[in-house]
C-alpha cells in the first residue's frame, strides 16, 4: 500500500498526457493534469524518486532528468487509486 504523498504523485501522473510529469523548479508538474483530489500539483523528487524505487516510474535519462513517466505498473495503480480516493 502507498502512501497518501505516493499516492497523489501517481494519480497527478495517471491524469497527465503520455502519463508523464516535467521537471521543475519544484520537482514535477504536469503540462495538461488538473490538481490530485487532495490539491497536489508538483510532485517532490524525493517522491519521485521513491516511485522510480518501486518500480511505478521511470525516468527518462540515467544523467538528466528532465521527465518522470509512469510504467505499466504505475498506470494500474494509478487506476486502482482514482476509485478508492473517490470513495474516501
């Protein structure tokens, strides 16, 4: 089980276009997604780095971050989340 920060960081990704964040001054935004339920709209890079660890997110350079995208596994927990944060 994620955490509630994990949890809004896929979920703003899950919502964003090709399922990926940009980097920022303040870590990773989305250019197209609307805040997360909870207002979440950048997302840290220690958070982000905690979902590359697990497995839900990759980056698209080994040197130069400059995009965090979500894998397979990432968009199916970001599809699980959306119905239980609904609930909530």
């Amino acid at each position: 089980m994620l955490t509630p920060k994990l949890q809004d960081a896929v979920q703003l990704a899950g919502t964003a276009a090709d399922h990926t964040l940009n980097r920022c001054r303040g870590g990773w935004f989305s250019r197209s997604a609307t805040a997360s339920p909870h207002g979440a709209q950048v997302v840290t890079t220690r958070t982000a780095n905690a979902l590359v660890a697990l497995g839900l997110a990759t980056y698209n350079s080994a040197i130069i971050h400059s995009a965090l995208t979500l894998t397979p596994a990432g968009i199916a927990e970001a599809a699980r989340a959306q119905p239980m944060r609904a609930a909530a």
